[in-house]
C-alpha cells in the first residue's frame, strides 16, 4: 500500500535514517525549530539532491537534480525531515492520480475511490498517516482537489509567496506551491516558514510587496459572498446540502452571506486550457531525451535527430501529456489566431472582477476599498465525491470531459493567483479563498468550517 502513497524506491534511501528519527522523537540539530519532529512527502516534481526527480513521467525516469528546491531547503533548515517522493499525475497534468508512469495512486479515504489529482500521492501520503504533512503544487486546483477527495486541509497559498525554484513547471504562470495535511495549525506553521522571498525565482513577491500587503484583522464577524456563477445544477444534491449546512454554521455563529456577481467565471475554463496547455507546451519542449532522461536509443551519425526526438517524445511521455501538448501547440500556431493573447485579456478581467467584490483592495491592482464587499468567498472545492476508479478508468469523452469541467471550482482562483484552502467537512471539501496576499484570514477562516 505504501508504494502507491509514495515511490517506495525513494522512502527506501532513507529508511535506516527514518527509524532512528522515530526511535528518538527529534530531529538531530532541530529540536527546537518550528517544524522539528515532523515528517513530509514532496510531490515529484519538487527537485531534491537526494531522490531522483521524475515528475512521475518516464521522460525523467533517472534525472537526479544536481540542488535542492528553495522549498526543501527552508524546510530542512526548520526542523522537518522529507521521507520520500509523493506520486502525482504525469508532469502535473490530470485530476485523477491515474496518469503516473508509477501506477495509480491509492486514496486511503475511500479505497474504491480515486484520490484526486495531480497531487494525489500527496494528499494519499497524509490521509494515510504515512507523514504529518506534504508539499504538493497547485496549478488549477491540483492540491485543493486530492485534499477534498482524501478528506484532508489543501492549502494554495498566494501566487509568488512561496519559491517556485526547483519546481518543475507544467505552467508557469499558474504554478503554485502548496501545503496538505490534517491539522490546519500545521499547515499554518509550515506556511508560515516558506513565505519568504526568493531572488533566484522571479516570480516570488519582493520584500518590499509583502511588507506593504495589508491584511484581514480576524473579526467576529466576517462576510462570506457565494458567487452566483458557482450555482451549477451539476452540483450533486449531496454537496449541495453539506454546502447549506456551512453556510448555516457561520451564519449561526454570527457571521454574514450574500450572493456576489462574478460574470468572467463563465470563461474561466477555456481561459485556463488555453493558458495552461499553451505553457506546457513551452515548458515541456525540453524533454527530448538528447541530453539527459529517457531516448530510445543512443544517437549515431545516421539518425536524423528529428526522427529521434518525435520517438523519444512519443515513447516516454503518457496520453494525457501529449494531449495537452498538442492542444497547447496549436493554440501558439500562428494559423490558430492569437488566443493565448486574448485568453490573457481575459485573464486580467477576471482578476479585477474578483479584486472589486472583496473589502479589501488589491495590493497590486486597487487603490480604493469596497466597503460592501465580502472578506472570503467560499464554495464546494468539487461538484461531487471522488469518483470511483473504474468510472474514471473509462477514457470516453463524456469522462474525459468531466474531468476538466469538475476543476470549475478551483480554475478561477488560481487565475486569479488568490489564496485558497480545501477544508474537510462530512466527507466533502469546502473551498474558502480571500483577496490576493489576503492568506492568513484564509487560513483563519478553515477553522471556523466545522
């Protein structure tokens, strides 16, 4: 069971070192760090010095990273020690935990269910016990999906405050890293060592941003807003009714609901596939196996290195990798128009929609306040329960399908580079998210859902 929670080939290098850890209760040199005596998993496509790094992909099969993630180091440098290398989607690409050149991964929560994705092998490691918490990636909704699925906290915190450097990308202007595990004042803890700046990744926030970020005081009374975009009938009447049943709790405890009007939520999901797959398309034309990773076979004076790269390509990358590669090929074509240009456009409308229907204003966007406006919004992070494995198993179109359109709850937020936590609840996942740079009230908000 253990080797479809995390890449056992990567736990085993550690073994000996992991039980006298055990045996002892503390970390040698870190026993008084803020996150001494903890244990984590890091999703594959976070690169360490000590375990190879594949993204689950048979591309990177043998890629050792010659450094370490800024991510693993922080967390080195405080006290938690990485016991292995979490299983995920092949490059991040997926929502299911099915597309892993490793095998499937399975959800400890509902074993006949599929753990979500592409963080799966994350939150399968937490929900599991195997760790105390993981580091997962969350590109449009790849951390909050597996955490409602496995019935654990997913938290993705602001994009660009925490380090991207040693990240894989699958797109890179989406990309955030996460944090997942059952005790939300762990996530806060090891959220609270991984915000800092970074200057060897650009897209980090400098200093001087965060240090002027204002922020939500904690109230006893906060205004939640439910778009009214988010009213889909797909929603099962199961998470529908432990939706009202939150919604009930803090109106009950002395908070505020109102509906909000987020109209660009509608184009949210081809926004998203356009940007994101015209990214990876970018990102993973590196993978050609002439360098370094798998090749079919070594090159010789009469290879056309052409020839040898559509056949390493096509021999070492998964269905869904290549599908999306395709798509993101013909959307940068110049015979397909400029959609990537247009799908920024409506990137940056969504974006401001967002920031208008919050109190507080957008460092980065706002000068003015809404006084009207809601502290959170808040919705289901999925339209349903993990679907079972063997319905995700059957690649038809109605399926494949699904599976883009159940990221409807979490695509807009990591378009907009907001704060989001998937909380635990009954056997679903509440989704509440802020204001950009707003983390903390959301953090704070994940333990008022009970």
């Amino acid at each position: 069971m253990v080797r479809q929670y995390i890449q056992l080939r990567h736990l085993s290098t550690r073994a000996d070192s992991f039980n006298s850890i055990i045996t002892k209760g503390t970390i040698a040199g870190h026993q008084s760090a803020p996150l001494s005596n903890t244990t984590y998993a890091l999703k594959d496509n976070i690169v360490t010095k000590d375990f190879l790094t594949t993204a689950a992909s048979h591309a990177l099969y043998n890629y050792q990273s010659p450094f370490d993630a800024t991510v693993v180091k922080l967390l080195s440098n405080n006290g938690a020690t990485c016991i292995g290398k979490a299983n995920l989607d092949e490059f991040g690409m997926g929502s299911s935990n099915l597309n892993s050149y490793y095998g499937a991964v399975t959800n400890p929560f509902d074993e006949n269910a599929v753990p979500g994705g592409s963080s799966g092998g994350s939150a399968a490691a937490v929900a599991g016990d195997i760790v105390n918490f993981s580091i997962g990636t969350d590109t449009g909704g790849s951390i909050r999906l597996p955490a409602s699925y496995c019935n654990v906290f997913g938290f993705k915190p602001t994009y660009g405050r925490i380090s991207r450097w040693g990240v894989i990308p699958y797109a890179q202007t989406l990309d955030t890293v996460g944090i997942i595990s059952k005790d939300i004042d762990l996530v806060e803890k090891v959220y609270d060592v991984l915000n800092v700046e970074d200057q060897k990744d650009p897209t980090s926030l400098p200093k001087s941003v965060r240090n002027n970020m204002e922020f939500t005081e904690e109230s006893s009374q906060l205004t939640f807003g439910i778009p009214s975009h988010f009213l889909f009938e797909e929603v099962s009447d199961h998470v529908r009714s432990k939706w009202i049943e939150v919604l009930e709790n803090l109106i009950d405890r002395g908070h505020r609901v109102k509906f909000i009007s987020v109209k660009a939520i509608r184009k949210a999901l081809p926004v998203y596939y356009t940007i994101a797959t015209s990214e990876a398309a970018s990102n993973l034309a590196r993978y050609d196996g002439t360098r370094y990773g798998y090749t079919s076979k070594p090159l010789n004076v009469n290879d056309h290195p052409m020839e040898l790269i559509f056949k390493n390509r096509t021999e070492s990358l998964g269905p869904e990798v290549r599908r999306r590669i395709l798509l993101g090929n013909y959307t940068l074509s110049s015979e397909s128009g400029d959609h990537y240009a247009k799908a920024t456009e409506l990137r940056e409308k969504l974006t401001r929609e967002f920031s208008s229907v919050f109190k507080m204003k957008h460092p980065l966007l706002q000068d003015s306040y809404n006084e009207e406006g809601c502290d959170l919004i808040i919705s289901p992070t999925a339209m349903d329960v993990a679907p079972s494995v063997e319905e995700s198993t059957t690649k038809n179109a109605e399926n494949i399908l699904y599976e883009y359109i159940n990221d409807i709850f979490t695509v807009p937020i990591s378009l907009a580079g907001l704060p989001a936590i998937s909380v635990p609840f009954n056997g679903i996942g509440i989704q509440v998210f802020g204001q950009y740079g707003d983390d903390k009230l959301v953090l704070h908000a994940a333990k008022l859902i009970k």
